[in-house]
C-alpha cells in the first residue's frame, strides 16, 4: 500500500464515522447548518452594504473635488395629469 492508499482510506472511514454520527445526532447537525446559513447571509448583507458605504464616500468625496460648474443638479419635473393626456412642466 502507498501512502496515498492510505490516507485515501482514513477519510473514507472518516467520513463513514461521520455520517454514522451525524445520523444520531441528526437535529444538532440541521441546527448547526441553519446556524451557518443565517451567519453566512448576515456576513454577506454586512459586506454589500460596506461596500455600499465605502462607494458612496468615495463618490462623495468626488464631488467634492469637483469646480461648483461641473455639480450636476436635478432640476424638479411637475407632472400634471389631466383628463386623457399628460404633460410635463419644467
């Protein structure tokens, strides 16, 4: 036998023992994986939102750079509805 064989043959056995375990213990074991989905979506909303965060500092801090004549301002849009048709006043 190499030793391959051999450390092939312990984690097939290792796996067999875990199985078995896992079986007898059946409800720890959905605990534990409920567990570990919920803390790995609360890490991956935790991440997004950083991220999120770290964005909108940077963009921020862009747009404090800028000259005051490159600022991009909005100007407000008044939709009026009236009977069939609508129409936009700016």
């Amino acid at each position: 036998m190499t030793f391959f064989e051999i450390v092939k043959i312990f984690f097939e056995f290792a796996a067999v023992v875990l199985l078995i375990v896992g079986f007898i213990n059946e409800k720890k074991v959905v605990a534990f994986e409920v567990k570990l989905a919920r803390a790995i979506r609360i890490h991956l909303r935790n991440y997004r939102a950083r991220k999120q965060r770290e964005a909108q500092r940077e963009y921020a801090a862009k747009v404090q750079k800028r000259a005051p004549e490159d600022v991009y301002e909005e100007t407000p849009v008044l939709t009026v509805v009236g009977g069939k048709s609508s129409h936009r006043v700016a």
